[in-house]
C-alpha cells in the first residue's frame, strides 16, 4: 500500500473527528496540480493502463442516458407551464409544480456529468451554459416582488422589456446570485401565488401590465431554458468534443467527476456547516422543496456508474481486475451503499428543518468516506485532486 498523502490523511482525519461542529472540511489542493481534464496523464504506478475503452464508452454512455431523461422530463415541464400560462389555475400551477420537480431533479443528478470540462477550451463555455440552466443560490426578489420588498425585481422594472436579449444581459449582471434565466425562474413563479393577484387577469390597467409582463417572462425563461438543455445534451453526443478525446483522456474525465463532485459538491458545499445556518443558500430548490430527495437522486447517479456488487458496472469491473489500482469497484460500491443508507435517514426538507444532530453527523461521514475513496483512487492514478 503506498503512503498516505497529506490530502488523503487530511480527509481521514476529518472522518475521524466530523462529530465536531467546528470541522474544517475545506482542503487545499497541492501546488502544480494539472486541471486540463483532457492531458492523458500516467498513473502513479509505472504500468499503463489497458482496456480503456470500454469504461469510456459506457461513461459517455450513462451520460447520454441521463440527458436524454432530463430533456424528455423537461418537455413534459415545458407543456406544463404552457398549460399554466394559458389558464392560469390551481390545477394547471400544480402540474407544472409537479413537473418542474420531477425535471429538476433528474437535472441536478445529470448536473454530475457536466462537473469537468473536457479541455480548458471548454471550460468557459461550459460554465456560461451551467449558470444559464440553474444558477444557486439566487435572490427571488432580482426576478419579482417578494413579501419583503413587493414592488422588487425585473417584472417591477417597466421601461425594461421582456425579451429573450434583455433577459440574458442581465443574468447574473450584479453578482453570481442575480439569477433572470434558468431554473431559479422558472420555479419561484410556479411557486408565486395568490394567483388571484399575480397571474391572472385584472380590471386595472396598471396591475394587468404586471400580470403581462410575468406571463411573458415565464414564457421566455421556459422556452430559454429547454434550449440550454438541449445544447448540455448536445455536448455528449457521438460526435462532440468527449468522442475525439483519447480513451485515456475520456477516463481521466471519468475518474476525476466522480472526485470533484463527491468532495466538492456533495462534501465541501452540500455538508459544510453553512447548510445549517443558512439553508435557504444550500437548498438546491427553495420554494419547490424536498431537498432530500433531490440529494439521493444525484447519488442515485454516482451509483449508476458503479453498479452494485450483484450487477457491477463495467467501470467497477474494470477496477477490480486492474492489479496496478488499489481501489476496487466494491470498495466504492460499499461507500456509496453506506451514504445512500445514511442520506435517508436526513428530514424530508434537508438541509431545512436540520441540526447538527447524529442523522447529520452520520451523513456528513459518509460523504466524507466517500469521497476518500474517489481521492486516493484519484492519487492512485497521478490526477489532479479538486477541493474547493
């Protein structure tokens, strides 16, 4: 076995004391590390890896699966809201409510496939198509009025109309949480009611030009949105960018996903400390809820690429019949097994309604777990390890 990194002891430090509230959970990367997904870099033992092809293929497999599920859930979400905007009822929003969750969810599990650029000539680019599709956290009161500051937000901004263009110029114009286009959106006025006062029609000029403007503005970020889904499932297509990488690249890609996103998404912002203090800013959909079910399904997705001891993947396959990588499939199957366990155990509205209580604790180790077993697979391989 080699030795431990201070990376990989800094991680098996925290899984030994993370009952204490006070636990830095946030790990400097080492210096030089390499972040061009895309440079086939050699593993940490002096063999070459063989069979590479393969666990690519099925990798871009999944990816293309789970596209597809989002983009056929997020088209039953675009009739839904048409269907709202039509006719504006407490039938017709609660479809739509229903259906944005049910599209939202599977997206924020397909988010997984979309955690590292394929080449830092992607990388702005991506970023840009990510922030159009869900930015988190927002400000609701950047899009409309909110009961605190009910005259706020765009819809309130008369000279400014509402177009596809004037829309994109301002998201995010005044910080990363100025959210006018994506999800954000699309969910806090699905959730705004009464209907009454905001959506349906008026005798009133001046209050039916505010009703115009947000059935025009659901209208517009609906439509934006299910074409920026369309360009992310575009990106893993037989003939995008990930087919012309080499196999060792496209593993490369694999292997450092699943760590970015188990120590940075799930570990260092999903269970960091401010989950609990300020829930509103972890929870991937504030007025639409359900947090927890929104967090098993994005494990629900690392499990997919893994498999289970009885049906393992063939990445997991490959791991275990690899004899230069110390980590094998079932040691990740079992540390995914273990948070799947531990995340339903959490309150349904997690991380509201949460405390540092033992549910929680038990969680946080969990993830903490594994993501040690993604990052000495990671250092196993001689690749870049993400923290932050």
């Amino acid at each position: 076995m080699k030795r431990l990194t201070t990376l990989t002891c800094t991680l098996l430090l925290l899984l030994s004391s993370c009952g204490d509230k006070d636990d830095d959970i946030s790990i400097t990367p080492s210096e030089g590390a390499n972040t061009n997904a895309g440079e086939s870099e050699l593993p940490a033992t002096s063999e070459r890896l063989t069979d590479l092809a393969p666990v690519a293929a099925a990798f871009q497999q999944a990816a293309q699966s789970a596209m597809a599920e989002t983009v056929a859930l997020c088209r039953q979400l675009e009739v839904g809201v048409q269907s709202f905007l039509n006719d504006p009822n407490e039938e017709t929003q609660a479809n739509a409510q229903q259906r944005f969750i049910e599209c939202h969810q599977r997206w924020t599990a397909s988010a997984l496939y979309f955690t590292e650029p394929f080449n830092l000539n992607e990388a702005k680019g991506l970023k840009r198509t990510l922030d159009l599709i869900d930015t988190r956290p927002f400000l609701p009161g950047y899009i409309d009025g909110i009961p605190l500051y009910p005259y706020s937000g765009l819809v309130h901004e008369l000279e400014l109309a509402i177009t596809e263009d004037t829309l994109l110029g301002q998201h995010r114009l005044m910080d990363e949480e100025s959210a006018s286009l994506g999800f954000p959106v699309v969910e806090f006025f699905l959730w705004k009611t009464p209907l009454a006062d905001f959506w349906q029609t008026k005798t009133d000029e001046d209050a039916q030009t505010l009703v115009n403007r947000r059935l025009s503005y659901l209208k517009i970020a609906n439509a934006h949105l299910s074409k920026q889904l369309d360009k992310a499932q575009a990106r893993w297509s037989d003939s995008g960018e990930f087919s012309e990488l080499p196999d060792r690249a496209k593993f490369n890609v694999l292997v450092k996903t699943l760590q970015r996103f188990t120590m940075v998404k799930l570990l260092n912002h999903t269970f960091a400390e401010t989950s609990l203090e300020e829930p509103e800013w972890i929870h991937p959909a504030q007025f639409a809820g359900n947090g927890r079910a929104y967090l098993l399904k994005q494990v629900d997705e690392i499990s997919r690429l893994l498999g289970t001891e009885a049906e393992p993947s063939v990445f997991s396959q490959w791991l275990t019949k690899e004899t230069s990588i110390e980590i094998t499939g079932k040691n990740l199957q079992a540390a995914v097994a273990k948070v799947q366990a531990s995340l339903a155990e959490l309150p349904e509205s997690f991380p509201f309604e949460s405390e540092t209580n033992e549910q929680w604790l038990a969680a946080r180790q969990a993830v903490a777990a594994m993501a040690l077993e993604f990052t000495k697979l990671s250092q196993n391989l001689n690749l870049t390890v993400v923290t932050q």
